[in-house]
C-alpha cells in the first residue's frame, strides 16, 4: 500500500476515533511496535504535549464508552437482554489486544488496561452526557 493511501486511511476518519484498524493497517505495512514508539517518543517529547495525549485519550474513552453503553441499551430494549454485549466485548478486546502487546513496557499496558476498565465501569454515568 502506498504511504499516500496509509495516511488516508489513517486519518481520514479522525485520528482519535476512528482507529479500529491501525493494528492491522500497521501490521500490513510492516510497522512494528518499537517504530512507533520511537516516532511517539520523538514526537511528544515535552509535558504539555503529553498532557493533550493523557485529555484526547479521556475524551476517546468517554465518547466511545458513552456510545457503545447507548447502543447497549438499544439492543437490550430490542432483544431484551440487559448484559452490556458491545461495551464488555469492546472493553475485553481491547484490553486483550493492550495487554498482548508485549514490546509495550509493562506499566504503559496496566495503565491503558486500568483506564478502559474504568471507563467501562463508568459507562452507564458516561451515557447521559455523549446524548
């Protein structure tokens, strides 16, 4: 794939809500972990840089999390059912894929997995303010 078709499809849906693919798009590619550490690294390198990544990543958890707690209650009402299907499933995968990724230092991958867990477990308080 050409680099003008990766960036499209990297950030052509929002960098910051739309990335369910950039682990296969980054495997496809050839990138590994250690690049794009390195590219973070270098790239935010200063603490207000890091602070805006800390905020966009609580707006990322609370707007996907608010989202998929209102589709839960949609699905629920239509197949009554009250277990959380897309906010667990999402909330698991994600953790899994987190803490499967073993070139990630330890504490970056229990830090990403403790705030998704939080955010799964403040889903339903989360709801009323994504409306």
């Amino acid at each position: 794939m050409g680099a003008g078709a990766s960036r499209w499809l990297l950030y052509a849906g929002g960098p910051f809500y739309a990335y369910p693919y950039k682990t296969l798009l980054n495997a496809a590619n050839g990138a590994a972990y250690e690049r794009a550490y390195a590219h973070f690294r270098r790239d935010h390198a200063t603490g207000p840089n890091l602070a805006y990544h800390c905020l966009c990543l609580v707006f990322q958890l609370t707007g996907n999390f608010g989202l998929l707690a209102e589709l839960d209650a949609k699905l629920g009402a239509r197949f009554g059912t009250e277990v959380p299907i897309m906010s667990l499933g999402t909330a698991a995968a994600w953790a899994v894929t987190l803490a499967a990724q073993s070139d990630a230092p330890l504490g970056v991958r229990l830090c990403s997995v403790l705030a998704i867990a939080l955010a799964y477990r403040l889903r339903e308080r989360i709801r009323p303010a994504w409306r």
